[in-house]
C-alpha cells in the first residue's frame, strides 16, 4: 500500500534545502531527470545518477532509505515487463535503474513539496475540473486509507476471511470494496460541500510562484548534473 | 494487466508523442462534453471513484502480479467522459507515485479510460433483463479482453529497437546486438495468460460491487449523464 499519509507528513514538516526551494524548481529537477532515463544507454551511468540522488536526499534530511525502498517498487513491474525481452542481465538492469531513478526522483518532489503547493502548481496549467477532482481524489484517499484499516480489521473479528474459501473471500472483499464506494463519495460530498461554504471555487489559496530564487540551485544542480553524467558516460 | 508498468525511456518517442497528444485530444472532448454539467456534484464522486481505483491498483493479486482496475465501474459509476477523466486522474498520480513511468501517462490513460467509456457503453448495450452483476461482469471480462489486445498491440508496434542499447552491444562480453528485441508473442502469451485469470477476478469483484451499489445506493447509477438510461434498470433488473 503506498504510505500516502506518511509521505504528506515528510512534505509539511522538513525544513531541508530542498523542501526550502521552490516546487516549480523540483518539478524541472524532475523533468531533468526523466530526460536521463529517456536517453540513457548505459545500467551504470543512470545508477550513478541513482547514487547521486540518494547522496543529495541525504545531505538535505530527507528520508531516503524510506524513499529509496519507495523507490523500488516500480522495480517490481519493470522486473516483469524485462522478463519478455529478449535480452540479459544488462537489459533487465537498465529497465530496472530506468524504473526506480525518475521514481527516486518524483519521490523527492513528493516527500519535500507539503500538496496544496503541488495542486495549486498543477491548478494554474490544468483545467478547473482535472485539477479540483486531482485535489479531491488526494484528499479522498488518505480517507480511503483508513477506511481499508478499519475494513480489514473488522472482516478479520467477524470471521471474513476463510483461508481456502476464494469465493467467501472474493464476495466479502467486493462488498468491502463496494462498501468503501458508497462511504468515499458520501465523504468526498462533505468534504467538498464544506471547501466551498469556505470559499474554494476550484483553485487553491496558495497560488503556487512559477518563479525561480537563490534556493532553488540544489534541485537544479541535482538534475543537471544526473543529466549531465548520462549524456557524458563513456 | 491493462495499465502499463513500462519505465522510463523504453518506448520510442513518437509512441509516447503521440499517446500524450491524444490523451490530450480526447481530455479536450470530455471537458467540452461537461461544459454544462453541474460541477459541485461530479468533482466529489470523481475524486471519489478516483481515489478507490488508486486503492485498488495498489494492491496486488499474487502470485499473479495482477492488481484490479475497477475502470469499468468507474465507467459506469461516472459515465464516458468523467471516467476518462478518473482514468487520468489515477495514471497521474500513480506515476507520481512511481507507479508506471511518467512519459507512458498518455498511453496509460488511453488505455485505462477506453475501459471506462467502453465499460460504460457495453453495460448499456446489454439486455436490461440480465441481472446487474452479470451485466457489469460481462462487460468488464469484453472489456479488458479488447484492452488487453490494444496493450499487446501498443507493445507490438513499439518496436522496441535494438539500436537502442547498440552502445552496450558493442562492450566485450555483452554480446546484445541481437538482444533487446521484444517477443511479441511471449509478451503476449504471459498478458493473456495471466491475464485470463486477472479479468475473472476483476469481472467477478466489478460485477459485485455495481450489483451492492444498485441494492443499496441506486441513486449512484442514476446520476445526471445517464439517469434516464437506469431509470428502467432500477425498476427491472436489479437482483
């Protein structure tokens, strides 16, 4: 399960060089870096860059070995997908260090930038109603999440899981999973009602800088340089 | 199966070019589509039916490697053009997540909301009399049956080129010049072959939860963009 409720924790309370610096900064530190593993052709280069973003993520306080396991759960799929090619080690390595790095990457935009900065960058380039129902879908799951919790254990005291009875699972899970539908619209209803008695009117109060300052140089620094070591890697 | 867990910089350009652009293309059709919808109302069951297709995603199927989608009920919960909508809304965040590379959004949500607007259409395109479980299970089995030929198709003419890793072919020892290329009928022959069982589990969860929301919440099926569709549904074939 991804540990949304632990990643928005990280976000809000660092005080890091890289949570100080700007989201429109880490959002081309991101673009810098997915453009390496576009390029890239070489497993070791794009791993050196992997290296130097765990070196920057801990230099800056930001929880990396949390986000380097994080990090390796793209692994899983590229893993999967590398299994129906034609090739070694080497492919099923680059496929591999591809996954994880823009994901390293994404997950220090992520655990250093608090949402309603990210959602209020992404309100000023997508239309009202994509970036209000990204916004609600955020804010819908963290309530999801602990409605799983509560689920889980409640199935569990009521003697819902059967080990060896798939169709007694399968039919608790779906009414489980259908249960969840009904509660997450009618709390997502609330939730929205309330955001527009305070005065949401689809954008966010925080109107995200789309300019660069001083502090912004390690993100840029960072990116440039994992681009740099690709594009060089002899 | 449907949701490509391709990484970073493996497909070709102009594949993942083109997928953003008619991503784009077809978010610009379904916005123009709700122009007058009453948005207070949509954007809470949007988020909503969003954030529980990003919680079913998470979670794996093992040892199959499978994990749900629940497109098609977001489909049917949300009609054609919303569901696009939440099929982009959860490729986005799953990417940033790190969940499936960030340059395959556009063929993700391509891939993710055909399910959605396919669902939608093949649930009403079958007879009323079915049962509401049946329905939605057999149109979610048709569905990701044809979503999973376009993911095998979208694979196939990516051409994965092995130019691409040509630097490498020529270390000593690597040995790739005729590595790398993809085997479209392997990959094939595991997405349907696991698949198979991935879309039995999902047809049987996707057919129960629509069959639960009729029972207990009707007025969820019957939203503005189709109430008049279901009207006839919720008097006849809901068991």
């Amino acid at each position: 399960m991804i540990d949304v409720a632990r990643i928005d924790h990280w976000a809000a309370s660092g005080s890091g060089p890289f949570h100080r610096s700007s989201p429109i900064a880490k959002v081309f530190f991101l673009l810098l870096v997915v453009s390496a593993a576009v390029i890239a052709k070489s497993p070791y280069a794009l791993l050196a860059g992997y290296g130097a973003l765990l070196v920057v993520a801990a230099l800056s306080g930001l929880p990396w070995p949390r986000v380097m396991a994080l990090s390796w759960y793209a692994a899983v799929f590229a893993l999967l997908y590398s299994l129906s090619i034609r090739g070694g080690f080497w492919i099923r390595m680059l496929f591999i260090v591809k996954a994880i790095t823009p994901s390293f990457a994404m997950l220090m935009l992520i655990v250093s930038t608090p949402y309603p900065k990210i959602f209020s960058l992404l309100s000023s380039v997508l239309p009202e109603i994509i970036a209000a129902g990204l916004f609600m879908t955020y804010r819908t799951l963290f309530i999801l999440l602990d409605m799983m919790d509560n689920f889980a254990a409640a199935i569990r005291l009521r003697g819902g899981f059967s080990p060896g009875s798939l169709y007694k699972n399968s039919a608790n899970i779906s009414q489980g999973i259908a249960m969840l539908v009904v509660r997450a619209v009618e709390r997502a209803s609330r939730i929205y009602a309330v955001m527009v008695v305070r005065g949401y009117s689809g954008s966010m109060a925080e109107k995200a800088s789309v300019r660069l300052h001083p502090e912004d140089w390690l993100p840029l620094s960072t990116g440039v340089a994992v681009l740099l070591l690709v594009l060089l890697w002899k | 199966m449907t949701h490509m867990h391709i990484p970073d910089g493996v497909l070709p350009v102009h594949l993942w070019l083109l997928g953003f652009v008619l991503m784009a293309l077809v978010l610009g059709l379904c916005l123009l589509r709700l122009r007058n919808a009453d948005l207070k109302k949509k954007i809470p069951l949007l988020g909503a039916v969003s954030a529980v297709m990003l919680v079913a995603m998470s979670l794996e199927i093992l040892p199959l490697a499978y994990h749900i989608n629940l497109s098609v009920v977001a489909g049917i919960l949300l009609g054609p053009a919303l569901g696009f909508i939440a099929a982009f809304i959860t490729n986005l965040i799953l990417a940033l997540m790190g969940h499936g590379g960030i340059t395959v959004i556009g063929l993700n949500t391509l891939l993710l909301g055909s399910e959605a607007v396919l669902g939608h259409t093949l649930f009403y395109l079958l007879s009323r009399r079915m049962p509401v479980f049946w329905r939605t299970a057999l149109a979610t089995m048709v569905t990701l049956c044809i979503a999973t030929v376009a993911l095998i198709g979208i694979v196939s003419v990516s051409h994965i080129d092995p130019e691409l890793f040509s630097h490498e072919s020529q270390a000593p020892g690597q040995g790739l010049s005729h590595e790398g290329t993809l085997s479209v009928s392997r990959f094939a022959t595991m997405v349907l072959t696991l698949g198979f069982f991935g879309w039995l589990i999902e047809s049987a969860i996707s057919g129960a939860v629509v069959a639960f929301i009729a029972r207990v919440k009707p007025d969820l099926l019957g939203h503005a963009l189709h109430r008049d569709k279901f009207e006839g549904d919720n008097r006849g074939a809901v068991r």
